[in-house]
C-alpha cells in the first residue's frame, strides 16, 4: 500500500454548465527542495574540490529563499464533491493534513487526525 501525505491548499465553490454546485479541493504533497545540481560534470579535481566548497553555501542559499523554505508543493490530487459528498467526506479546510492511500486499484483519503 502507498500512503501520501497531503495538504489541502485550495478549496473552492465552483458550478458546473447545468448549474450544479461542487466544492473544489487541491491537494498537494510537500517535499524537501532538492539541492543545486551541477550544470557540468566536473573533469577535474580543481573543478570537484570547488563544487564541494560551493556547494553548502548555494544549498543554504536556496533554502532562505521565500518560496516555501526549502519545500515544494507537487500537485497530488483534486476533488470535486457535492455538498452531500462533502458531509460525508468530513468538512477540510485549506491548511489541513490528509492521508491518500492507493491499494489494489482503490484510492482513500482521509483527513489526518
């Protein structure tokens, strides 16, 4: 069993052609920023030893930068629910943790308690 851990990051009502209401839900799973690649592979020592120095400092650079702190939103899955579907689901708000379970061609979520 896969188990994804989400956040509800968008939540919105929308109508569709026929005027029928549904709530909107954007999930997405937060994961750590990868470090700096290098552009080139460096041929030489001289190259290697100055990656190695460059290095830590790019990557805390990178992390201070206002865009999550190190973190990237990967887009996981969007809802569209009724408002009964809703109730049942359980209210989620934007901010709010929730477990997406993939098993044996099935699909679960449910909020994070």
């Amino acid at each position: 069993m896969a188990t994804i851990r989400g956040v509800v990051v968008s939540k919105q009502l929308v109508y569709d052609p026929t005027g029928a209401r549904y709530v909107k839900i954007d999930i997405v799973e937060e994961r750590e920023l990868p470090g700096p690649v290098a552009a080139f592979s460096a041929q030489d020592e001289q190259a290697a030893q100055l990656m190695r120095e460059v290095m830590p400092l790019v990557s805390q650079i990178v992390r201070s930068l206002p865009f999550g702190g190190g973190k990237i939103a990967v887009p996981r899955i969007t809802l569209w629910l009724t408002d009964e579907e809703v109730e049942v689901f359980g209210d989620v708000d934007v901010g709010d943790a929730v477990i997406i379970y993939v098993e044996n061609n099935e699909i679960k979520l449910k909020p994070e308690s």
